[in-house]
C-alpha cells in the first residue's frame, strides 16, 4: 500500500485528481522495468539512485513515483555475506582497537586472513545486513 505521499493525486485549485496507469502508460513502464531487470543481484542502494534519474523517456511525475515505490516494495532484498556482517564488525573493531601501530587497509587484511577470506568478501560482508546494501532481486 502506497502512503499517502505517494499517491498519484494532483491538486488543481479546489479539485484532487488520481493519475491511474493505463495504456498510454506502458511504454515508460517497460523502460522503468528494464532498467530495474538491469540492477537485479546489485545493492538496492545502487538501483534506487539509479532510479532517482530521469528515464530516457517521457514520464509523468507522480505516476512515475508511485510506480517506482510499488515496485521497490514488490522486490526481495536479501543479505548476501560470506561471514555474518555483526561478526565481521566485530572483529574489525576489536583488531583495530588492539593495533595501534596498523592503518586500516592492513586491519582490514589482518581480520579477512584470519576468517579465511578475501579483502574485496570482507568488504562486500560488512554491511551486507544494512538495508541499501542488501541484494535485489525481482
């Protein structure tokens, strides 16, 4: 269910007007979704900037919105770490605490060594849990 923010509605003078999709509608709706299908198995970070910029093609407004925020909802986001984000940053603070003499980067490979992993999972797990770093999928 849309907020009430979020409705297609425009007020003109006294008048309260609800933009409905209909066939005139499709042809910016597909671009909208292709452009979704594009971001699926990336960060819902990533897709809602993208979709934050025009379309290439013609869109009205509000009726964009409410479709963009119908359609967020409609997607699974789901956790993808190869270690529990909580035991990685964890363990990120406690080595960083007890390392003075190390920079970050060196942290970083210290603690991803000892899960047994790469740098770049180590990095990909460490806010996996938070909810704009969560993967898409339709």
């Amino acid at each position: 269910m849309l907020s009430e923010a979020d409705l297609p509605l425009r007020l003109v003078e006294r008048s309260a007007y609800f933009d409905f999709l209909g066939p005139q509608d499709e042809p910016w709706l597909r671009v909208l979704l292709t452009e979704m299908v594009r971001f699926e198995g990336r960060r819902r970070r990533e897709l809602v900037e993208r979709l934050a910029e025009p379309l290439p093609c013609e869109a009205p407004y509000f009726k964009r919105r409410s479709a963009t925020r119908v359609l967020l909802r409609l997607w699974r986001r789901e956790c993808v770490a190869v270690v529990p984000p909580v035991q990685v940053r964890e363990r990120l603070f406690v080595a960083a605490a007890a390392a003075s003499n190390l920079n970050g980067e060196a942290i970083r490979a210290a603690v991803a060594t000892n899960f047994g992993i790469g740098a770049a999972a180590l990095a990909q797990s460490m806010f996996a849990d938070v909810p704009g770093e969560r993967v898409v999928h339709a």
